[in-house]
C-alpha cells in the first residue's frame, strides 16, 4: 500500500508533499548535516540569477513579531556555477529537485531557463517576484498583463516543468494565477514575502539600505492561506503553497486551501528540521482520521 503522504504533482511524484522553500535552504548541504534530509518531499533551491549576485549592502535580516524580514537582495552563485558546483550533488538526493530562477531583464530570464534546459531537475520555479531593472525597478511580477508576457517566452524555450511563483504584493493574484495557467505552466507556488518596513527609531532611518524589505513568517499565515485558496479555486494547474507555515496543523489548512504541496521557509529558522515535525504530524493526523491519501481532503474547503 501507498503511503498515504505519496503525492502526484503535474507529474512529477513526491513521497511527501513537504518543501524546504527557496531562499532558506541554501542548495541543501547544510541542512543535511543537521537531519536527513531525504525524509523531505523536495529543495526548492535558494534563487539564482543568470550572473553571480553579491546580495545587499547593510542589514539583511530583521526579527519582528511573529515574522522576520529579509533583504538579502538574491545572492547567489549564478547559474553557471550553481551547475558546475551543486546541481549534481542534489540530484544525487532521493527527493524532488525543484531549481528557482529570478531575473532582472527578460534577457536574463531566457539566457538562464535556457542554461537549464541542457541539465536535470524535476521543476523549474520562476521568480516572478524580481524587479526589472529596464522598467525601473518594477516588479515583474506585479502586474498581470507583464507577468504574462515573462510566462508567455519562458514557456517557448523551458523544457521542464514549469512551476510560477507569485508575488502577493502583485495588483490582482486571481488573474495572475490564471494568466499563468493560461500561458502554459504547469503548476504556481505562493505566496513570495510581502513588502514590509521597519525604523531604527534611534537613527530615524530605516533598519534596511533599500527601505522596504520582504516579510515572512506566521505573522503573513491568514493571508497567504487566503491567497492560496482563491488562486487554488481559480485554476485547474497544481499549486504549491507557502507563508508561514510552522506546523503540521499549518500544512493540512493549507492543503485543505487547495495547495498539492506546501513549501517551508522561516520555520526551518525557529528549529531546522521542523519541517520533519511537519511530515511526521501530517501522517498521524491522516492515519488517525482513516485518510488513506492526503489527496482526499485537498482542496476540501
């Protein structure tokens, strides 16, 4: 018999539908030496960017009740290296391998999903939420008809499957998510973190160089499930969900939302492997309701 957390997504099978989120795990390696990390259903891997990114000057991390901000500002090794250097050794992991790409100009975006084309990974998760340095810095994932058109010419050169992930700052995330389902991806993830600010009240300035930074955490769980479950009723693609997950009680809400799989990031900061207390809870909660899959109760409310 099938265990009951064996979960199909666009595809592609995870033995579990627990994700460490990009952006929190690095590509891995030091989680593995902490807990055994094939116990997870997939690495979503920390962003990279076509060129190598040195990340933001000042501040990049800033607690706040029930969350934390971030202002990393995506460093990263590059594609190229992220290749030569990672990809191998988490390919040689028993779980699904899930490399998220960013961009800041359409150039960028295509340069690098074509990069990846020639190597193996199960998905592909695009960064929808960089800011386009040709626009001025707005982001591409804000507006749906520009989310579109970036959906629209990566879906043209990728060879994976092609997993969105949506900002939650974006004007409209229901039309967002059917553009993406219409431009031809196979499944969206959200929610990204939400734009936040905070002050140093001593130097009245704000704590970060770029003022606004991304908010994570419990404190964004009531929206991001909200978020889920109108993009999860909108489309008919598979929805990996995310914000603020630090529970297996969490987990199953946003399963029920309607998300296939869920992602977790700022609680692998609160303990590193809580993300096996997820996996571990979720399991007894199915087994002590008589659930034989956690397909069963997706998309239940």
């Amino acid at each position: 018999m099938s265990d009951c957390l064996y979960t199909d997504f666009a595809g592609i099978s995870f033995k579990n539908p627990v994700v460490l989120a990009s952006g929190t795990c690095g590509f891995g390696r030091e989680y593995s030496e902490i807990f055994d990390i094939e116990r997870l259903g997939g690495i979503a891997s920390k962003g990279l960017t076509l060129n190598a990114r040195g990340g933001n000057e000042g501040i990049r991390v800033w607690e706040t009740a029930s969350g934390l901000m971030n202002s990393v500002g995506l460093e990263n090794p590059g594609v190229r290296e992220f290749i030569r250097r990672e990809l191998d050794w988490v390919n040689g992991l028993d779980l699904v391998n899930i490399v998220n790409l960013g961009g800041h100009s359409m150039e960028d975006y295509i340069e690098g999903a074509e990069l990846l084309n020639d190597v193996k990974l199960d998905i592909l998760e695009l960064n929808i939420s960089c800011p386009n340095v040709k626009a001025g810095g707005m982001n591409f994932g804000v507006k749906t008809e520009v989310a579109r058109d970036v959906v629209r010419r990566i879906r043209r050169v990728c060879r994976h499957r092609l997993v969105v992930k949506l900002s939650p700052n974006a004007e409209d995330i229901v039309s967002l998510a059917r553009a993406c389902e219409e431009e031809g991806a196979d499944g969206i993830s959200l929610v990204n973190t939400f734009l936040a600010m905070a002050i140093d009240i001593q130097k009245r300035k704000p704590v970060f160089e770029n003022t606004y930074a991304g908010l994570s955490g419990p404190a964004i769980k009531p929206v991001a499930l909200r978020m889920v479950h109108q993009a999860a009723k909108a489309v008919s693609i598979p929805v990996m969900g995310m914000g603020g997950i630090v529970s297996w009680q969490d987990a199953i809400e946003f399963i029920m939302a309607g998300a296939t799989v869920v992602q977790i990031g700022t609680g692998s900061f609160i303990k590193p492997s809580i993300a096996l207390d997820v996996i571990d809870g979720t399991r007894a909660f199915l087994d002590s309701k008589g659930i034989g899959n956690i397909s069963e109760i997706r998309g239940s409310v």
